[in-house]
C-alpha cells in the first residue's frame, strides 16, 4: 500500500481520456498539465524530432508510443523525477473488458517501439500490488516495456514489483540498443529483464522487501539475450540496494523463453557496489533447471560492497583485467552514443 499512497500526493492528478495542451508558436513542443492525457500529445506528434514536457502531477493511464513517432523526448518539467509520475495498475493476469488477460507485456504502464526515444526526469510506475489481488496469478507488473533502438533513459524513477522494466527487442533478430543513466529502478522478481543490448550506467537499483517466508525473495536481473547477440546487459558504475534482510536476493538468474529456446542470457555487472541484500555465496539461480546459470553468460568484475565477496569463486564468475578491457558502454553500443547528448 505503501506506493499507492506516495503516487497518489502528487501535485496533482490526470485521467485518461482528456486532451493535451498545445505549445504555441513554431518550437515542436507539446506541454501536458493536470487533466491533461499524455497518451493524446503522443497521438498529436506528426513526424520526428517532437518533445512532449510533462508537468507535475500524477498522471493515471497507459502510455503507447508507436514506431512512427521516431527521435521523440518525452521529459518532466522540472528536473526531478518524483515531480511527474505517469502510473497506472495491470498486471499479466488482469482482465481486459472481452474477458482475456492483458500478459506481461501488455501490463506495462509505459510502452515504446519508437527508434531514438528519451525519457528523462519522469517516474513511470505500475502500482499493482499483489495483496489487493490473491485471485490473479498472473503477478508480471511492467513498468516500462521498451523495445526500439537507441532508447535513452536520463534520471527516470521505475517502479513497480515484478517485471519493473522490460528491455526487449523489435524481433528476436534485431539488437537493439538501449542506455540508462542515472536511474533508479525498484522491484522483486526480475525485475530488469529482457533480450536488448542495454547499459545501465550510474543506476541504482533496489530491492524490496517481501510478505514471504522463502528465499530467494527475487532477482534484480533476468536477460534474456539471443545467442547471436555478443552484448547483453551491462551495469557499470552502479548501486544495488535492499528494503530485505542480508542474502535476501539474488544478482540475476538467465530467461530462456518458450518461445526462443536458443537464447543464450548475457549480463556484466562491473564497477558497481552491492550491498548486503544480495547473497554473496550463491548470487546467482537458475528460472529452469534444464538452462543452468552456470552455462551462460553471466560474469563480473571489480564490484565492491558486502554483495560482491567471493567466498566461494566458482560461484561468481569474473572477467580477467584483458577481457573488462572489451566490456565497456561503447562497445555494447557501437556508433551511437548517448552519453554525449544533453
């Protein structure tokens, strides 16, 4: 219940179904207020190169960027991303009005296919909570759901439970790339999943605490890479902290999809800090036995913390100095880079 209050003391509240307000003059900007639907100023953009700025409210609805609305920025209006929240509550097993399930990807809050995407100083959040529903077991709750190259997120809050965000490709052929800056992104249960090329740098991800008495409670990461893609995710220069106790997670276990059996799951956490809620004797699982940790691509290098000890090394595989060498954002993102944009 704890976020369903915290979204709901926004400055303000929109519902979906109103319309945008238009900038006037010649600037490509459409402004949305309180009583305002984000959803219509993206149905508003007409070609590339458009900016959408949100101000602050809370603003309860789905957002849907298509593939045609390229080069788009999508930012708050000031410069913190609590001030401008866009959340809304489907879960995998939430009903539709015909009566199907909406699934993990269609749970999302925000979802984009649009190539050259920026979000920057928003939260975009899934507030669905499982307590409010022990009929749906269907509990997948996606914040954000992305899959067009050269998605860029700067200083965006990510919130939700399980399947936070979903960094997926436009066909399992494509790899599309995508980087996150100084994010905050907060869950249980793999809740960084999905098959793009995407670096996390200077993040800070969170776990939560659980009403369970299992452990693992959850995982922060769970690629889904395809086996012809050298490049997974990658975190570096990053934080991972915990609302659980001590060894209460797990850094990652790999998703082999039904529906791509030839996946071949790739993470890199480098240079990042990891606290005390991630077992440091065993921080990696496995989702199904028959694709075991240990066969994929999982490796680190030159973490720190209580999370990232090594007492027993076959447990965490590392990087050698001349292999961290190639493991790099530029590498993972080849011509493009974000970093070097405003």
């Amino acid at each position: 219940m704890r976020r369903r209050a915290f979204l709901a003391a926004g400055a303000g509240s929109a519902l979906a179904g109103a319309t945008p307000a238009f900038a006037t003059g010649s600037r490509r900007v459409l402004h949305v207020r309180p009583g305002d639907s984000v959803q219509a100023a993206v149905d508003a953009v007409d070609g590339p190169g458009w900016t959408i700025v949100v101000h602050p409210g809370t603003y309860r609805q789905v957002v849907n960027v298509p593939v045609d609305k390229a080069e788009l920025t999508l930012r708050g209006a000031s410069r913190d991303p609590r001030d401008a929240v866009i959340v809304h509550d489907n879960a995998n097993g939430t009903k539709k009005p015909d009566g199907t399930t909406y699934g993990t990807a269609g749970s999302a809050t925000f979802t984009s296919a649009a190539p050259g995407l920026t979000v920057r100083d928003l939260t975009l959040a899934n507030d669905w909570l499982r307590a409010d529903h022990p009929d749906i077991t269907g509990t997948q709750a996606v914040a954000a759901y992305t899959y067009g190259d050269r998605t860029r997120f700067e200083n965006v809050r990510l919130l939700a439970h399980q399947d936070t965000l979903f960094v997926e490709t436009s066909a399992l052929t494509a790899f599309d790339r995508q980087y996150f800056h100084r994010c905050y992104i907060e869950g249980d249960v793999d809740f960084v999943f999905g098959r793009a090329t995407a670096v996390f740098e200077e993040c800070h991800f969170h776990t939560l605490q659980r009403d369970v008495d299992f452990t693992p409670k959850g995982m922060v990461f769970a690629p889904s890479t395809a086996r012809a893609n050298p490049y997974g995710i990658l975190a570096v220069r990053s934080r991972i902290t915990s609302g659980a106790e001590d060894a209460a997670y797990k850094l990652a276990r790999p998703w082999v999809p039904t529906y791509e059996t030839t996946a071949w799951p790739s993470l890199v956490v480098r240079d990042t800090r990891i606290g005390p809620g991630i077992d440091p004797v065993a921080p990696y699982t496995n989702m199904r036995e028959q694709y075991p940790w240990q066969t994929m691509r999982f490796r680190e290098y030159r973490n720190s913390g209580p999370g990232a000890a090594i007492p027993v090394p076959e447990n965490r595989p590392r990087l050698t100095d001349t292999q961290a060498e190639s493991v790099t954002r530029r590498t993972y993102l080849g011509d493009w880079t974000p970093w070097k944009t405003d």
